[in-house]
C-alpha cells in the first residue's frame, strides 16, 4: 500500500488560477445586511448574522459572520473531495511544488488534465515533467462506435507518479479541460512524496 506524504497548500504556494468567484468581496466600507454573502481572500464565503454590518472583519468576527464554505479558488485545496473548483471549459493553476514525486487529482468532471513542471516559476524555466491524462475511458475504432457506442463512465481521478522533481523552487501548471460538458470541476489537488506503508494481507 502506498500513499501520498502531502505538502500543505497555503495561499503563498498558488501563483495563479483563472478560477473566479461568483460572490462578491468583503469590503470594510460596505455596510452588509443579515444574510449577504461575501468571499474573505483565500479564507472563505461568509454570511453576514446581523444587520448594519459594517467593518467586521468576517474571519475574526463570529458575532457577525458565519463561515459557510471555502471559496471556489480555494476548494481544490481545502482538503475535502466533496467542495470542488468549478469552471466553464477548462480550468488552469500554477502552483509552487518544490522537490515531490508524485502529484493527485481527485473529485474531477473532465475529459483530459495535464500537468507540467518546471525548475521556477518562468514558462522559460527547464521543464522537468510533462505528463497528459485522457479520463474518457470509451474507445471509439469506427463511425458505427462513435454513433452508437454509449459513452462509459469517465474516471474521476488522475495520479501523476513519475514527477521526480528535486527543485526547492520547481512550479507546476495543471490544465483541467472539459470536452464533452460544459463545465470542468476538480475536488482536490495534492502532492507530494509518496511513502510504501506495506503490503496488503487477506
């Protein structure tokens, strides 16, 4: 049995996503009413318990606001499979690494990710690995396949294992696309070294 050692992702490690958020950002001059919604950074989406809401910071004031859920950029890093990432079409993050072998995703709805590493952060920088995973499991041979050949369940997880990055400052880009639906979504995205426990028994 082998597991992932993972690295904890905190908000230094994300260089970039073209995730976004579909409710609005706190700010400390918006007076908010009982029940609005706001996203606090990276900490969260936060409604608002009481009326004349004005400048509580909502990860530092429980009086005011209740935590509801991680915000959409952050779900694919919460350490749960339930909350995902969502995006129309396709989703792309940079990540920051450092020295791992192996790199998971899980919870996914797509048809193809791909993951490359590099020494830093510059698209310039040598690249380390480059790997391409088709989660469609259906092989079409011919035009009789294609027209009447349900399609089958698409797998929902892809492990990168072959990563060997040795790099302090090595960054990885994933590309999450979907193309036969229209919106692509990850659970969660970890890495990592990955550790033998031992062998199975009956």
């Amino acid at each position: 049995m082998k597991v992932i050692k993972p690295v904890t992702i905190t908000e230094d490690l994300l260089v970039s996503t073209n995730a976004v958020e579909t409710t609005p950002e706190w700010s400390s001059t918006t007076t908010y009413g009982i029940n609005d919604v706001v996203y606090y950074g990276y900490k969260g989406i936060y409604k608002s318990l009481t009326s004349s809401n004005l400048n509580h910071q909502p990860d530092t004031s429980i009086n005011n606001w209740l935590w509801i859920s991680s915000t959409n950029k952050w779900s694919m890093f919460d350490s749960q499979v339930s909350t995902t990432t969502d995006r129309m079409t396709s989703i792309t993050v940079k990540l920051k690494i450092g020295a791992i072998d192996t790199l998971a995703l899980l919870n996914l709805t797509a048809s193809v990710v791909s993951v490359t590493v590099r020494e830093t952060v510059s698209d310039s920088s040598p690249l380390i690995y480059s790997g391409t995973q088709s989660l469609d499991n259906t092989i079409l041979l011919d035009w009789y396949d294609y027209f009447f050949t349900p399609l089958a369940e698409r797998r929902t997880q892809a492990v990168f294992y072959s990563v060997n990055s040795t790099y302090a400052n090595a960054h990885a880009t994933i590309t999450i696309t979907n193309t036969l639906d229209v919106e692509a979504s990850i659970g969660l995205v970890t890495f990592g070294n990955l550790v033998t426990l031992g062998s199975t028994e009956l």
